[in-house]
C-alpha cells in the first residue's frame, strides 16, 4: 500500500494540481503492466524517458502518475507528483517503508542464481517468520519499489535481489535498504559487464559488505574468486560456502545430477549431514541452497530443519524447470536468463544425467545483456557444448558463433543446426529428431531471444500448470514500453519467422518441381545474409542467388553448404576460390568462359556454369544468337559443367506483353539447342518475384525470388497475397527537440524555412545510413505513432522532422523510418 502523503514526503516531492486518490496498491513502470489502482513511474534517465507514456497511463486507468517535469496533458482525478529523480524517490521512499514497518532486509546479488538462491532464503525464512520478497529484477533497481509497494507491517524480513545493471546502483540500492544480511553468489565468470572493470564491480559490491553492521551476516561464494576478495573488509560475521571445496565454512560434497533431483552430503564446522537431497538441478544451485540454509542458521533454523525444506524446494519457473514435452522428452527449460557461467552450469548438467541410451539435445539462444553482443561468449558455450550435445540447435546471431565453435571442436555437422526463426528451432526438434523419452532436452537463452515460446510449443498438452508457470515469467523480464535506449543510433530488426512464412508461401504457390532459388545478394537486401540463406534453406528453398563471388564467400564462411549462383560478373582472378568453394557462375562472355575453364583445368576440379542470356532487358548476358553459338563451345569446354541457363526480365512487374515477348525470345534459344545438340540444361530459369507471381509459364524449373521473400510487394499491379509480411523495422531515436521561430532555414542550402514558430525533432541518422538524401522534404518518419514529415535536406548522419503536431516529444523516444509503429506503418514500397 503506497500512502500519497508518505510518498510525497519521503520522496521529497512537490504535488502538481490538486490531489485525488491518496491509497495506491502499487507502482508501475510499463504501459502493458497497468493496473488500476497503481501510480505510473515516468522514468526519464539515461535510458529514455516515459513522459509520453502519461496519457496513455491515464487512459489506461493509473490514479496517480510521479514524473519530473509537468504533464501536457490533462491530470484531472490523478494524483500529480512531482520529483527531481522518480527512481531516486522511490528509493527513498522504499527506505521509509522498511524502516516504518521495521522490516530488516536480507540483500542478495551477484550475476547470476539471485532469484534461486532468494527463494531458497525466502522458503527457509518461512518457516519460521512472515516474509516478503521481490519476485522479479529485470529493471534493476526500481525492483525494490515496485516490490515493496506490497510490503505489510507484519513482514519480519524481506529478501530483496539487488539487481546489478549499472554503476552506481548499489550505493543507491544500499543506502535504500540498509541490508542486515548480504548474500553473494557469483561476480566473476563474465565475459564482459557495463563496469568499468572487473575491480569497479568489486569496489561496487564492497558497498554492500561493509555497509553491514557487526551483528550482520555476510553470506559468500567461497568458490568464486571475486567474492572471496571481499571477504576481509567486512565487519559483520562472514559464512562462506563452497562445493567440495575445503576452506568453506559450509560445503556440499558427493554431489550426484539426477534428472529430477541432486543428491549430496552437507559438512558444517565437524557437523555432517549425508545423504540429503533437493529437487533442483544443476550443481550449482547448491550454492543456493547453501546460502539459504546459512542465512537461515543466522536466524535460529537449523541446519536438520533447513535441510529438510531444502528437501521439498522447488524448481523456478524458467530455472532449470524441468517438463515432460512432446513425446514424452525430458525438456529442461532455462530461459529466465543466461550468462556465461549459468549456461556452462547447464551443460555440467547434461553431461552429469545424461544416461549412454538418451540423446542430449542442447537448443541456445542469444545470451543477455551485455553478453548478448559478445561472440566470444557465445564461443566458449559452443566448445563446452560440442563435448556434451549430441544435438546442438542455435537460435539468433549470436548463438550462431557456439555453433560454428562446436563445428571447428570436431561436432558432427549433420547434429549441429543454425536457426534465426523459432519455428525453425522447432521443427528440427520435432520433425528432424521427432522427440522421445529417449530424448533430454535443455533449452536455454536470455530474455530478449524468448526460447521460452519454444517451450511452450514443446509441451504435451497434458502440462497446463506448466504452461501458466511460463507465461508469468517473463512479465517484467522484458519491458515492453519502458525505456530501453539501444547503442546504435539507428537500427533494424528483421522478423525471421516472417522470412520462413514468406519463402514457404513461394514454395506451396511453385509446388515440388520448381526449385527456389533465394535470392540473398547485397546483404539479402539489407535483411542480413547468413540469416535469411539459412532461414530460407529451412522453409523450401534449394539454391541461393548472390551478385558477387565475396558475398558467396560470405556464406560459405558461415557454413551454408547449399548450391549458389553467383549472377553478376566473376573476375579471373577469383575463380580458383570459387571452385574450391563450389560456386555456380554466370557465363555469357567466349573469353571469360576460356579463362574459366583454363583455370578450372589448372585446379583440377570442374566449375559449374549458367549461361546468361540477355533476351530483352540490354543488361548482363548473351544476346539470343550469341547464345546458341557459345553453348556449342561451352559444351566443348571440358572443365565447365554446364548445368543451366536463364534470362532476366525487366518489366514483369509492369509489362506483360514485353515480358511475353522475352520469354518467347528464352524459348527461341532452348529450342534451338536442344534440336540440335540433344544438351538438356538441369535448370532452366528466367522469373524474379514479379515474374514467379504473375507468369506461371514462366517458372520452368526454377525461379530465382528476391523481393518477395522479403514479403514486400514487387508493384502496384503485381501483389503478394496476404501470406506474405515485411520482414525489417528501421528504427532511429530523437537527439533533440527545439523550437525554432518563425522564419528559421533548416538544414544544408537552406531548403526549408520555418513560416511560423516550429517545433522540430533532430534525428541521428542519414543518408550514410541509407536514409535518401533528395529530394527534399520528400517523407515522413513515425513518432508515438503519428507521421512527423521530413524537412530541409537530409545530411549524412542527421535529418530534421517537424513534430508540431506530436505533443510531449522528446530525447531518445523511438522513431520508425520503416515499418510498423502504433496503427501507422511506412512500407518500404512506400
Ligand atoms: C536481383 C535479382 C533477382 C531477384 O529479383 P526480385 O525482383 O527481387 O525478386 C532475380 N534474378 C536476378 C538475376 C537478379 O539480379
């Protein structure tokens, strides 16, 4: 219960308007969160700033709103709060609460098994005590707050996670709760972090440790490095913990994974507890386990009546939870959160329970935050993997580099699968493998891949409490519409799984004996090659199509071992690569073709070749007479392989008369050669996307599909069918907001000139990043929403739109270039 006038004084803040409700049931960050009785936080920090959220709060039935500068729009009925810093005045008004109610706070951090080893305090506390706990940390140190909002005055201890996001939080998380208890599970094992060094981080938590009173207790990992080194400072009394490690004050040995539980002997001091047991699996949840039943010692339980809850735990909804799925496998489900070290703790697992009859199949996704963008992280999971795993599934870009490590460590290709969509993960789990008791299954990822939508789709339908467990979980994981300002200043998202729908809807509309050639040149049209090669590979398509020999390459490197042709000009000098490679080339030059085969002949090995022919468009290939004669002499070249020929069209989209006319002229070269030489081409090709959809005829048997597999329409008068969606959102932030008076030019040569007083959004981002420079004031972006038009001329990395129109714009507020925001979109044919 949060009381208008505690809040206003503890937080220091100054009311705006008059007040309203004065009883509020809780806080809330995130638009999708709302409740009806709760304040709306507006955060507005380094990471973005919510006040644009405000109407949309109220209208969504908030009674209260606590923000740092006035509304705009109208707060009549809601309580206004005014504050310099909404997370600071929460913090401090989370201190007024503990100490009104005399709560005594039990602190537990480190990087990861906080929320295992807060229940395992929680659970154990609670047999004795009424305790309160934070339930979810995803947005750092506003946890506390929002969890505290539910204290009551009957909590003897809260155990709150202190979530570590950024430097400086733990003063400010310390000072606010002024912990009697810390409990420190694991700070090293990292790849990388937000600190300015692994030291920083310790002087950080040092913080905590030497905030704590005589009377205190410090509860430490003894097994981490990193923890130990803080150990000595403190003045509270220290309880470290360890696995079969001696030196710990308590430790568990004789450790035994079993699929549904682990089995130990716990040593504390010369006292000896053998054969005890626990329902949660992983070793490493020991730790937490450890720490609870220190944390309970401190408080009068004992270790036999700890021990004996610690029997009954049960496994975190997303932590290592373990779920009987399609045909009857063992699915672990991991996905609450992954680092580094929890992941290496996972496969400890598997390898641990995995019996010699079962299959281990180890389905990764990208890891969090800030590891989420480290390959070298992913790295090390992937060579611990390929010594575990007998199948290894990745989803996303990052999981990508475990596969391609677990490849160079000797794992089998065949059991090694790349994926960008999940229903891709999916269907190598159900379709490739078909899944069976005979299977064990841990999937693991961060938040933000959202594996846990593939368990899901994993479960028999005889798991319902399970499928409830896993839907909660991620509520305050992921913000929706709280700020996440990212680290690029524009970027794009691609939709994988929109991809696969699009290249399965061209394969069902050509059926089984055409082949589908993906067309993935120029980086698959900005929507990132590797993926979409291997995506579409996955959902019926056979061949890819590249403009050059490098971006071949590209795909080769990352593992495709598909058919491409390369259908742009091949320079001499690269064909050696390309034959090593085994790439497809376009041929439509005698002398090109002479050098080819000259070199082919050189490495030993032929090169496969399609012929070219320029049947209309003026553009790369051979003209229809030239052709027929350079097959004659291709067939003659003993080191080319001839295995297909194609034109191109140039108006499919626009024109079907001409199109007709070229596909006449196509026949006309076939025709001819067959009769004459009895030579059948294995491909015969010659339709883009416009061609696919509208000339069936004009498929033979294969079509070479760009635009569409991108789910973009290829004119006006040729559609895709509503089967097909836009794969990419191009999204930049605002830099600055001003108004500038009437009669101010805006941007490079002056093209724009403000007529009357005109508020303007500065974007970081232009045509270096492909945003078209001319002409001027030719589109429109998307903010909040609403289309804000494009003014002055576009400069290399910064444009100006006019946000007259848009109330309460401000720095870091998402804008769209392209795609999807509210109920407005901007096609890319647009
Ligand atoms: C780009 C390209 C395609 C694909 O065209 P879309 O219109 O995007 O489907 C097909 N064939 C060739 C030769 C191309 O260069």
């Amino acid at each position: 219960m949060i009381n208008l006038y505690e809040l206003l004084e503890s937080a220091n803040g100054q009311l705006f308007g008059e007040p309203s409700a004065q009883l509020f049931d809780g806080f809330c960050v995130d638009l999708d969160d709302i409740q009806p009785n709760h304040i709306f936080v507006v955060l507005s920090n380094e990471h973005g700033d919510t006040h644009q959220n405000i109407s949309e709060a109220i209208a969504r039935g908030v009674k209260g709103i606590i923000c740092t500068r006035p509304p705009e729009c109208d707060t009549q009925g809601i309580s206004v709060l005014l504050v310099r810093d909404t997370s600071a005045a929460l913090l401090a008004w989370s201190r007024y609460i503990l100490g009104k109610y005399g709560t005594k706070v039990i602190a537990v951090t480190g990087f990861s098994g906080k929320s295992v080893t807060a229940d395992a305090i929680y659970q154990i506390l609670s047999s004795r005590y009424t305790v309160h706990m934070n339930l979810d940390a995803g947005i750092g140190r506003l946890s506390i707050p929002l969890s505290l909002a539910r204290l009551r005055a009957t909590h003897k201890f809260a155990v709150l996670k202190l979530n570590l996001i950024e430097q400086g939080d733990m003063g400010l998380m310390v000072e606010a709760t002024q912990p009697e208890v810390a409990v420190l599970t694991q700070l090293g094992g990292s790849q990388i972090t937000r600190f300015d060094s692994q030291d920083s981080l310790i002087d950080e938590m040092r913080l905590l440790v030497d905030y704590l009173s005589p009377s205190g207790l410090a509860a430490m990992n003894y097994d981490d490095e990193w923890v130990r080194k803080l150990a000595n400072t403190t003045r509270a009394e220290v309880r470290t913990f360890g696995l079969n490690t001696f030196g710990a004050a308590m430790m568990a040995y004789n450790v035994t994974s079993h699929s549904d539980r682990t089995d130990f002997d716990l040593r504390w001091g010369s006292e000896r507890y053998t054969g005890q047991s626990t329902p949660l699996l992983g070793a490493y949840h020991l730790y937490s386990v450890m720490a609870g039943l220190s944390v309970g010692l401190h408080f009068g339980i004992n270790l036999q009546a700890g021990l004996e809850i610690v029997r009954n735990l049960r496994p975190l909804p997303g932590r290592m939870y373990p779920i009987r799925g399609a045909g009857g496998a063992l699915i672990m489900n991991d996905t609450y959160s992954a680092n580094t070290r929890s992941t290496l703790g996972d496969l400890d697992w598997l390898e641990a329970v995995k019996r010699d009859d079962q299959r281990a199949i180890f389905v990764f996704g990208d890891m969090e935050p800030p590891e989420a963008n480290s390959s070298r992280s992913h790295e090390v999971v992937g060579e611990r993997a390929a010594s575990v795993a007998d199948v290894l599934i990745t989803r996303g870009t990052n999981a990508a580099f475990a596969a391609r490590t677990a490849l160079s460590k000797g794992m089998n290709p065949e059991q090694v699968h790349v994926t960008y969509a999940d229903r891709d993960a999916l269907s190598i789990l159900t379709e490739h493998y078909a899944l069976s008791d005979k299977d064990v299954v841990l999937v693991k990822g961060g938040p933000y891949s959202r594996m846990d939508t593939l368990v899901r789709a994993l479960l028999d339908g005889n798991s319902d409490s399970d499928v409830s467990q896993l839907s909660q979980r991620q509520s305050g994981v992921v913000p929706s519409s709280a700020p996440v300002m990212p680290d690029r200043l524009s970027w794009v998202e691609i939709d994988y799984d929109a991809i696969a729908g699009n290249v399965r809807a061209i394969k069902r509309l050509v059926g089984p004996d055409v082949v589908v050639n993906a067309v993935v040149k120029s980086d698959a049209y900005g929507h990132g090659a590797v993926m979409v090669a291997r995506t579409a590979l996955f959902n019926g398509a056979d061949y890819l199509g590249v403009s050059s020999i490098p971006e071949a390459l590209e795909l080769r490197e990352a593992g495709i071992v598909a058919p491409i042709l390369v259908m742009n000009f091949s320079p001499p000098h690269l064909i050696r690569q390309a034959i090593q490679h085994d790439l497809t080339l376009t041929v439509y030059d005698i002398d090109l073709m002479r050098a080819y085969d000259r070199i082919a002949r050189e490495v030993g090995k032929r090169l496969r070749v399609h012929l070219k022919v320029d049947t209309g468009m003026g553009r790369l290939g051979a003209l229809p007479e030239e052709a027929i004669d350079l097959v004659r002499h291709l067939l003659n070249f003993r080191y080319l392989e001839t295995e297909g020929i194609y034109t191109h069209f140039s108006c499919a989209d626009s024109d079907p008369e001409y199109t007709r006319l070229q596909l006449e002229n196509f026949r006309g070269v076939i025709r001819p050669i067959q009769a004459t030489t009895g030579f059948k081409f294995k491909y015969i090709h010659a339709s883009n996307s416009a061609g696919t959809l509208a000339f069936p005829e004009g498929r033979f048997n294969m079509v070479r599909t760009g635009i569409a597999i991108y789910g973009m329409h290829p004119s006006d008068t040729v559609q895709l069918s509503p089967d097909f969606k836009p794969a990419i959102t191009w999204k930049t932030t605002v830099a600055q907001v001003k108004t500038l008076p009437p009669g101010h030019p805006v941007g490079y040569g002056n093209t724009y000139v403000t007529r009357h007083s005109e508020r303007i959004a500065v974007l970081p981002v232009g045509y270096a990043d492909g945003l078209r420079r001319a002409p001027n004031n030719w589109g429109e972006v998307l903010i909040h929403g609403r289309r804000a038009p494009l003014i002055g001329r576009v400069s290399m990395e910064k444009t100006v739109v006019s946000v007259d129109h848009i109330p309460n714009v401000a720095i870091g507020d998402e804008v769209v270039l392209l795609g999807r925001q509210g109920q407005e979109t901007i096609t890319a044919e647009a």
